[in-house]
C-alpha cells in the first residue's frame, strides 16, 4: 500500500503513507441533506447561468425576424442566413448575441429594441428549430 485514506469507525479520516508511516486524522465533514441537493442543484446548473425562455424568444422572433428569416427559420431573403440547416447556429452564443445586438450587413441592430434578456431568449428559440 502506497498510499491511502482510510475511514475509521469514528467518522474519521486517517491518511496513511507507507513511505512516511504518518498518520493525520482529519474530522469527517457531515452534509445534512439540504446542504448535499444545494451542491447537487449548483454543480448541475453551472451557475451562473442565464435560463432563456424558448417560448419567449418565439414570440420575439415572430414579431422581429420571421419577414426575413422565415417562420421555420428558413430564409425568406436572399442573403439571409438558413436556421434551419443548423450552419449558422455552429457559432457561439456570444457571437450570435453580438450580431443580433450590433446587426450585420443588411440586418439592422437590436440594441435598444431588444433587451440582453430577450436576445437571449430568441437565441435559444433559434437552438430550438428543427435541423
């Protein structure tokens, strides 16, 4: 045994090392249930992170985008881009952010129209289309 924790009968931890023969017992740290779904739920989220509403970002896109971009995504403009080949949405949501706000060759800005949130939200309405 080269080197090893052990857990003793005293809810301790002894950490054993064959080289050194020292031996450290640490206290066992207890999470009470509550504390464990807390970890759990924060691990699983990756905080912080902006949970997008999909069925906003529809309505959004239906009012703002659907003339151009079609209702399926499908380009109804000639130099408009495809959603729903899937093509575009390869770019990172940073870059499809920056675009929607700052606008793109004939495609006007949103800044001022659409707030971060709702950009956000037709973001992930567009991840949501069918390739």
């Amino acid at each position: 045994m080269k080197n090893a924790l052990l857990i003793g009968d005293n809810n301790s931890i002894r950490w054993v090392s064959k080289m050194s023969e020292s031996r450290r017992w640490l206290p066992r740290r207890k999470y009470p249930m509550y504390e464990r779904l807390l970890i759990f739920f924060v691990v699983m989220t990756g905080l912080p992170a902006h949970g997008a509403d999909v069925f906003n970002g529809r309505t959004i896109y239906d009012m703002h985008c659907q003339a151009c971009h079609g209702a399926d995504g499908r380009s109804m403009v000639a130099g408009t881009p495809d959603f729903s080949s899937g093509d575009v949405l390869f770019q990172p949501d940073t870059e499809l952010f920056k675009q929607i706000r700052e606008g793109k060759r004939a495609m006007p800005a949103y800044r001022g129209i659409l707030n971060d949130d709702e950009i956000r939200d037709v973001i992930a309405y567009l991840r949501s289309l069918p390739k």
